[in-house]
C-alpha cells in the first residue's frame, strides 16, 4: 500500500497522535522561548554616543521619551545658523515626509517662536453697516403718492383758472364752479395724504441722519486716537528694541546670567540703572531670551528674535483689546522690516553687532513699519471688533489706518475732518448719499454740525426730486421745505396732529397755485379740506359773493 493511501485510510489516528504531540512538547517550547529571548540593544556596546544619548534623554526629559513611536536624529559638528544646514533639513524633511510627520527640530522650534507673533488681530468702524442706505429709504416711501398729486396738479389749475372764468357766465357757473370745486377736494386728499406720508418719512430720516452724525463723529475720533497711538507706538517700539538689544548685550557680556540661568536682583537693578529702563525691562528681555541661549548658544539671539522679543514685552503692558491688536499688527511689519535690513546687510546679527550706531537704523526700520501696518491688517483679513462699532472687515480696517497714518504727527482738528470724510466716502461706495453733487458737503455737515434743518430739507428734496418726471421735480423742493417748516423738530406732529396737517395741507396748496397764477383765499381752501367732498354749499356761497361783487 503506498504511503498516501495509508494516510488517507488512517487520518484521524494522525490527527489524535499530532494533538498527543502538541501537548507533550508545550513545556519544552515554552523553556526554549525563554532561552531565546533577548533584545536587539544587547548586540550594542554601552559606551557609545547614540547609547549615551538616549539613556540622557530618558534620564533628563522623561515625558518626553515616554512615546515608543518616536525617531530621535542627533547630527553634531554643524553650524545651525549656516542656511545650507537648514536647506539640508528642509529637504531631509521632504524625502521623510512619507514615512512620518511632526516633525520636530531646531529650525521648527525657532518658527513656532516667530509665528507666534504673526496672530494679526486688530479692528474700526461698522460705518458701512450703519450709514449705507440708511439716508434714503426712508425719505421716498410717498413717492407713489407724490407721484399721483403732482399729476393732479396741472388739473387742479386748470380747473381753478376755468372757475374764474365761469364766474361770469350766470347761467351755468354753479355746475362748472361745483365740478371744479369737487376737482380741488380730490386733489387736497391726494396732498393731505402726500404730506402725511413725506413727514413720517422725514421722522425716519432725522433719526438716521442723528445716527449717522453720531457714527461720524465717533468715527471722526477714532482716527485722530489711531493717529496719536500708531505715530507714539513707532516711537517707543525703537526705544524699545533698542533697550531689549542693550540689556542683552549687557547681561550676555559683563555677568554670567545666562550661563546660569539665573538674574539676581542686584545684577538687574545695575543693569536698569545704566541703560535708563525698568529692571522690569530687564527681567523681561532675560526671561524671553536665556532659554534659547541657555540651549543654543549666543548664536540663536538674532536681530528677528529681539523683534519678537520686543513686541512680546510691549503687548504684554496693555489691557486694551485694540491696542494689543495694534500691536501685533505693528510688531509684525517692524518684524519684516528686520529681516529685510539683515538680509541687506548678509548677517542675522547686523544691528548687534552695531551696537549704539544701530539706533538711525532702528528708526528707519521703526518709521517704515509704521507706513506697512495697514498693508498687514489688510493681507490677515477676517474681521475686527471695535467698541463702539462692531464688527468690521480687514479691508474697512486697513483704509481706516491708511488715512490715519497719512495724517503724519499732531494733525489739525481740520485735517482730521477732511480724513474723516474721505473715509466715510470710501466705506459708502455706491451709496446714494454718494451720488449727490455736494456729498462732501452732507458729510461734513453732519461730522461738524449735525442734522440741521437745511440740511434735512435739501436731503429730502433731492430724494422726492429722483423720483419724480423731470417737469415735476419743481414741486419736490416745496413739499419738502413745507414739513420741516409745519415739523421743525421731526417729531411726527403732521401725522398726529389733524390740525397741523390741514394747516400745512392749505399752505402748501396755496402757494403752489399762487405759482401757477391762481389766487384762491386761504379760508375757502380750508372749507374744501373740511368738506368730506360736499361742496354744494361752498359753490353758491362763492357764487353769490362773485355775483354781488361784479
């Protein structure tokens, strides 16, 4: 039988005898696994660097460590602040990105510490929000019915020149005088309602001028206080860069501060005494500096680390949301403006190195940040909260700034109007306000003065003019002059008084057909306004007063 079918025949004798053996040698496997095992770092001698250095690690850095899902890669013998080292990291970094991520060196840890000065917060007015179309709306919600009046009108005169002319003619002058005078009721209903509608619309627009005045004014003030802040945050941000580069290099060369990582206060308050600035001040620069130096060397303190450095200290003394915001937004241009000297000159270490010659330069560097702030604010975007204002856009913000820092040092209240008006202007675009022949006018009126009466009333005659034929915006000027005149406060008296509204009614009807060449007495006009459309009565008694004077 051959060996094969042998199995086949007796397979489940093999599966019991191999279970049988499985079970005997379980002890022996187990010794075995505890002979063989070891560990790959046996293989290693104990006294070499990569050895050393990790049991370092494990001994100074314990949290660190802990994670067995880590590389350490330890190069010595190089020069970090060499750019070919850190291209070299850089493009290392790239062939291992697929291998890995997070990853972690000197060079990492330096653009963590710049870009944490790089957050640009900073925000100006909800100008745009508040002022665009608030001017008008309101002002033409009668236009419909102006619309209806003035068609009227032409109609009204008509009649009244024909009245007169009917007079005369006995036989049928009651019909014609009682039609006509039927006529004019319709047409003192229609401006009745004409009125009423433009001086509820004339309480709406005082408001929103009161409003916008107010905005102005505020808006007004922010950019004389940003003017005052930017122009005196250049100034002492020099100061104090320049400070932050004196206390370093006198803490790094006349003390062993850094060596030990520890200032005593005797050592500070010497060094406060001989620069001119707060041992406060010292305390800062040593506390933001000795960690990078205690670990790096002298080398890691460059002209952008003292920028950051400094900007840190400055920020850290305000308590207002905006000036902090400022801040950052400044220290940011004043940041690249560094770099920019350095990289100029070939070295990171360019204004140390120059010691106190490097003040004119700071300056510069000081003076041209300022110019660059708004370009920053306007590339960060996002939005700005502004007490007092809300929300605003970056791009509002930027133009906000840009006007303020054009001003230059200690403008005239003058200036800072004409300012104000420009940025106003520019946060209106395709405003209606705008297309107005005098929109300068209007905004410095309202910026200086307020809403005045003359204001108000050319506002809201220009708005009945716009929506009106061209032979009828004559009559837009009279409506409007009549309900500032009939409401000189805009407190809504025409649409809760009936009184006033018949007395306006009747002089706003007189004048306008005292225009056309009609003389109608004032106290007929007003019988017809009261008559609720019966003027039977009104024609006989014209008629017979006619009559007995002819």
């Amino acid at each position: 039988m051959a060996w094969n079918d042998w199995i086949v025949k007796h397979a489940k004798a093999l599966v019991v005898l191999w279970i049988l053996v499985v079970i005997l040698t379980a002890p022996f496997a187990a010794k075995l696994s505890d002979l063989t095992n070891y560990s790959t770092d046996q293989f290693l001698p104990k006294d070499v660097e990569s050895v050393k250095t990790m049991d370092t690690l494990e001994k100074e850095f314990p949290s660190f460590t802990t994670s067995e899902n880590q590389t350490y890669m330890i190069i010595h013998g190089i020069d970090v602040n060499d750019p070919k080292t850190r291209d070299a990291y850089e493009r290392f970094k790239v062939e291992a990105k697929p291998y890995g991520d997070n990853f972690t060196s000197y060079y990492d840890a330096l653009d963590i510490l710049q870009n944490e000065s790089y957050n640009i917060t900073l925000n100006i007015t909800k100008t745009a929000a508040n002022l665009s179309g608030i001017l008008y709306d309101s002002a033409v919600n009668g236009s419909d019915t102006y619309r209806m009046l003035l068609l009227g009108i032409e109609n009204l005169t008509n009649q009244v020149r024909l009245l007169n002319e009917t007079l005369p003619e006995l036989a049928d002058a009651y019909l014609k005088l009682e039609t006509n005078l039927t006529i004019l009721y319709n047409q003192t209903l229609e401006l009745k309602g004409a009125l009423n509608e433009t001086d509820m619309a004339y309480v709406q627009l005082h408001q929103n001028l009161t409003k916008a005045s107010t905005q102005l004014k505020e808006l007004n003030s922010t950019i004389a206080m940003l003017n005052i802040k930017l122009y005196n945050l250049s100034e002492s941000y020099a100061k104090a860069y320049l400070g932050a580069m004196g206390v370093y290099e006198a803490l790094s060369a006349k003390t062993n501060a850094y060596q030990t990582c520890n200032l005593d206060p005797q050592t500070a308050q010497a060094v406060a005494a001989q620069l001119g600035v707060p041992v406060e001040f010292v305390y800062a620069v040593f506390n933001a500096t000795y960690s990078a130096y205690h670990t790096y060397g002298p080398s890691a303190i460059t002209d952008e680390l003292l920028a950051n450095v400094t900007g840190g200290i400055i920020s850290n003394t305000l308590t207002y949301s905006l000036e902090k915001s400022l801040v950052k937004a400044y220290s940011y241009a004043f940041y690249s403006g560094v770099i920019a000297f350095d990289r100029t000159h070939g070295s990171n270490y360019t204004l140390l190195e120059s010691g106190e010659n490097a003040e004119a330069a700071v300056i510069e560097i000081a003076e041209n940040a300022l110019q660059g702030t708004p370009e920053v604010v306007a590339r960060a975007g996002g939005t700005y909260a502004v007490p007092g204002f809300g929300e605003v856009s970056a791009k509002v913000l930027a133009k906000v700034l840009n006007v303020a820092v054009g001003l230059g040092r200690n403008p005239t209240a003058g200036a800072v109007e004409d300012a104000t008006v420009e940025v106003a202007k520019a946060i209106l675009d395709g405003s209606p306000l705008l297309s107005l022949p005098n929109a300068d006018y209007v905004l410095k009126t309202l910026l200086v003065s307020g809403p005045t009466k003359e204001l108000e009333e050319s506002i809201l005659a220009n708005a009945l003019a716009e929506k009106l034929s061209e032979d009828q915006r004559k009559m837009a000027e009279p409506v409007a002059k009549t309900v500032t005149t009939f409401d000189p406060m805009a407190e809504g008296v025409l649409s809760q008084n009936s009184s006033a509204l018949k007395e306006a009614t009747v002089s706003l009807l007189s004048e306008i057909l005292r225009e056309k060449g009609v003389e109608l007495p004032n106290d007929v006009l007003a019988k017809v306004y009261d008559s609720n459309g019966n003027v039977g009565p009104i024609a006989k008694e014209i008629l017979v007063k006619e009559t007995a004077r002819q």
